[in-house]
C-alpha cells in the first residue's frame, strides 16, 4: 500500500523516535509499505517518521544504473557506529520536501547496525550514495531534515516554499 508522505514543516518530522523492541508483522507490513511507497514517489530511501510513524525504521535502495538488480534494504533501530574523516558532498533532496535540493557535506563512508525485517542482527560499512543516503535516514529518526544543515536564509526559503505547497494542496483538495 502506497501511503501518504508528510511534506515539512510537519511537526513529527522534527520528533525523535522510538526503539522498535520487537518485530511485529504490523511493523514488517509498514517496511513493505514504506518501500512501495519510495519506489512510487520515487526515491532512494525513506524513513517512517515520514509517513507519520514515529519508530526506528528506515527503508533504501541507492541502485539506480539500469538493468541493474534493485537491493532493497529495510533497517529497524539503525545506528551509525563509525564515520570516516573523509567527507563527500551530494545535492541532497527529500521526499518530504519535494524539489528542493541543496548540496550537503557528510562523511564518505559509515558503518552501520541495524535488525533486518527478519530480526537478524546486520553491520555494513557504506561508501559514496549509500552512505548520504543512510546517513539522511537516519537523521530523519533523530528528527534532523537535511535543510538543518544549510545556513538560515536558504532553510527559511525552502520551508516558506513548502508551507506555499501544503496550502495550494489544501485547496486543491477543498
């Protein structure tokens, strides 16, 4: 089932959430969920807070080249346990902000642990894409949107932008 993503300023975009403690069917149904709904909006990840859940879990797959295999990844109580010195920057964009994008510095390479939908512990070290791409997941469970790191101006124009967008939605709807 494809669900609605909250488009910021939300306030549960800006929640911290909950450990998930034990894997209901509820919660792998939600991951299966999430990961039709990021394939459909389309995107390379996505975290729960924004489709207004306010647990531990989010979904990926930075595969893009054509024809290649997709790796969807659903990771529940990710944690970031290393982060490299070296740093990359991508224009990052965010499906709860859509069409905005600005360039963000984080670091290259992270190792990560997570319990995979079948409750096995999991640790993966993430390099270029994936590492952006996890990082920003991750930060959206620590209620950090990736305009938090740009400087006032540039986040108070896209978040005007996006409170234009919710009320031209709003009326659309009425």
């Amino acid at each position: 089932m494809i669900r609605p993503i909250l488009i910021h300023p939300d306030p549960r975009l800006k929640r911290i959430c909950t450990p998930v403690d034990d894997l209901s069917d509820g919660l792998r149904a939600l991951a299966d969920d999430m990961l039709q709904t990021m394939y459909d909006a389309p995107g390379i990840g996505l975290a729960a807070p924004q489709v207004g859940v306010m647990d531990r879990l989010i979904v990926m797959d930075c595969v893009k080249e054509e024809g290649e295999a997709p790796r969807p990844l659903v990771m529940f109580n990710p944690e970031i346990l290393a982060a490299s010195d070296e740093t990359n920057v991508y224009e990052e964009g965010c499906l709860s902000i859509p069409e905005q994008y600005a360039e963000v510095t984080r670091p290259s390479a992270v190792d990560v642990r997570w319990i995979d939908r079948d409750g096995n512990e999991r640790q993966e070290t993430f390099d270029g894409l994936w590492a952006t791409c996890v990082q920003h997941e991750i930060d959206h469970l620590n209620g950090k949107l990736f305009i938090d790191y740009l400087g006032p101006m540039k986040r108070q124009m896209i978040t005007r932008r996006m409170q234009k967008l919710k009320r031209e939605q709003a009326k659309a709807r009425a």
